[in-house]
C-alpha cells in the first residue's frame, strides 16, 4: 500500500508542479523582493533548510532499516530530516559563520561515528582576509574534502552515498586559503578529523590544489595525522590515519544542460598498539560517477553509481568488503524555495548483508523514497 502510495504522489507532483510553475512564475519576483527586503533589514545574512522524507525498503514485514547506511536509515514512515540555520557576516575583511543543525540528517555528519545528539553545531568559524587573495579561517568548517555535503539543499540526491559515509565531515581547526586567477591553494592545522576538539598535541596536515574554470574544475584533496593520545595508556601508541582524493566536475553541452562529476577517494590507516609493536596497516577505497541533465526549466533528472571497497579499515564498520550502489533521482522544482526529490536506489554488496522479502539474507536492497527540501 505504502509503495502505491509514494507511485502516485511522484505522477501527481510531475503533473503539478507544470501547472505550479506558470502560477509561480507570476508571484515569486515579488516574493523574492520581499524576502530579500526583509533580509537586508537583518543584521546578519540567514539562510538555511528543512527537510522531510517517507520511503520503502520493499521488505516492511521483516525490517522497518535501510541496512549498512548512514542517511536516510529509516524505512515505511513519513520521517523528519532536519532543521539547518545559517547566520553569517562580514565586516570589511573579517567574517563570520555560525551553522546549527538539529534532527537526524544533521546527528549523520557531526557526527555518528562519535556522539549520538540531534543538535549539532555544523560550523562556527571566523574569517580574515587581509588581501584579495588569501583568506585565514579559524574554528569548526566542514570539509573541503569529498563531492557531496550534508545539506540536502547542497546536494542533487537526497540519500547519501557510502562515499560521504567515508568521511571526513568536518575539521575544527586553522587553514589558509591562496587563490590565483583560476587556481587555489589551502593548508591547514587541525585536531583529529571529524572531532569538535581534541586533549592532545597530535594534530592533523590538510591541504588541497584546485583548479575552477568555466566549464571544468578539479581538487586534489589530501589530509593526514596522528589521533592518538600518547597521555592516554588506554589509547593505541600510534594510530596514524590519512586520506588522499580528487573531485571533478565538468558542464556539457553548448546550453550548459548537462553536468558530469568524479569522486575518488583512498583511505589509509596504521596501527601500534605499544612502541614496541610492529605497525599493522588496512586501507579502503571508493570512486562515484555523478550524472546530470536538465529536461525542462523546473525537471532535473541525474543517476550516481559507485563503488566502495571496505576492505579491513575501522571506520567503516560494515560486514561486506565491496559494495556498489545506484542511484537514480529526479529534482522538480516547485518555487524558488521548495524541491521535490523522487529516488530510486539498489545496493549491492558481496555478501549478503540485507534483508529479503522471506526474512533471510541478500546480496541486494531495494528503496524507492520521495523528499520534500524548503530552502531559503
């Protein structure tokens, strides 16, 4: 019943939102004067999202989880994503972000892996820019690193792949930014990734080399370092992890209409639990392919297939070592403001880790979900 029911709400937004479009277009120019009226009176810029999905896991009699993924998890229920409020300025050459989340989606990146709390600061940073060119941030920013982002507004799909699972989210540090014509340069210092802070002097080396041109850019995103605390006897003696990636994306067509994008990251990790030992590695490794095309001004249909290979590394605490996954999505755009997303999405993993339609296991799993994104 569920799955007829999200069938013929995907059918009626396709036909509704046609006939929304030409309403809208008549009112949201005025809207949009309002909004950004009301907002220059503000002392601050604000902005943020909210969030909302119902999805099917084809299997509603054996398991109500979406299995082995960190967002959205929950199946055959109307579920909350999460609330996400912006307030940013900048005063000549210094700014500043504060960026609070608070539901599940936000608890995804801030993170699971470590806390278990449905209210998270996402981001607070401050910023100096001295020179047109170069940039100094100080606090907690989310990563450079990596394709897709935990907003949902951010993003063209709504479920999150295990490629974002991989992490990093975040980094509570300093870094630099240095740009040059169509070139960028970063650096940073930082606690251990993915943590608010940190009681140790071991801190982590980030960088990235990017290249932003009209039609095609590229970054090659490095970070790396010592979590360990050598004050904590419970603690491993050295637990050095680093990761390595590159994100490309590249506009096809005359029009612009099309977009293409890679992601690959490799992740690398060693172990000593007392100085004497000898070091122990495990690495893994995944790599996304992201498709785009816009059929009319307000449909955008788009496809992401990857694949992760788990092997033995800790932080991804999944019972199969090569998984692949695809995803098919489309955006219809209601108003300025509201995005409707309909997705369909199989997993696939080498060992059967998922749940069939008889209780028993699975190589593969089904889900068929429908969101609903208000930015502003």
């Amino acid at each position: 019943m569920k799955n007829t029911i999200i069938l013929y709400a995907l059918g009626f937004l396709l036909s509704f939102s046609a006939a929304a479009k030409s309403t809208d277009d008549s009112v949201k120019s005025t809207l949009g004067e309002k909004i950004d009226k009301w907002q220059s009176k503000l002392p601050l810029n604000f902005s943020g999202s909210v969030d909302a999905y119902v999805q099917t896991n084809f299997v509603p009699k054996q398991t109500n989880e979406v299995l082995n993924e960190s967002f959205p998890s929950k199946a055959n229920s109307f579920q909350l994503g999460m609330i996400n409020i912006m307030l940013s300025k900048e005063f000549k050459k210094i700014g500043f972000m504060a960026d609070v989340g608070f539901g599940p989606r936000a608890d995804v990146a801030n993170n699971t892996l470590y806390s278990n709390s449905t209210i998270a600061i996402k981001q607070l940073y401050m910023t100096y820019a001295p020179v047109d060119w170069l940039k100094f941030t100080l606090g907690n920013f989310s990563t450079f690193f990596g394709y897709e982002v935990i907003e949902p507004q951010n993003n063209f799909h709504y479920s999150t792949s295990l490629g974002f699972q991989n992490g990093p989210f975040y980094h509570t540090g300093f870094k630099a930014n240095f740009t040059k014509n169509k070139m960028n340069f970063l650096v940073g210092l930082f606690d251990d990734t993915d943590h608010k802070g940190d009681n140790d002097r071991n801190k982590f080396v980030g960088a990235q080399v990017g290249y932003t041109g009209d039609k095609v850019s590229g970054y090659l995103n490095w970070v790396g370092g010592n979590q360990s605390d050598r004050s904590d006897t419970t603690a491993s003696y050295k637990n050095y992890k680093s990761s390595l990636g590159f994100t490309g994306t590249a506009t096809l067509g005359k029009k612009g209409k099309g977009t293409l994008a890679l992601d690959f990251a490799w992740h690398r990790f060693r172990y000593k639990q007392e100085r004497k030992d000898n070091a122990t590695h495990s690495q893994n490794f995944i790599t996304y392919l992201y498709g785009q095309y816009s059929i009319k001004e307000n449909f955008r249909i788009g496809a992401r297939v990857g694949y992760s290979n788990a092997g033995d590394a800790y932080t991804l605490p999944l019972p199969a070592k090569h998984f692949l996954d695809l995803t098919l999505t489309g955006n219809i755009t209601i108003s300025d403001f509201l995005r409707v997303v309909p997705e369909f999405r199989i997993d696939y993993a080498d060992q059967k880790v998922y749940v069939s339609k008889s209780g028993g296991g699975s190589n593969l799993q089904y889900r068929l979900l429908l969101a609903t994104i208000f930015s502003f």
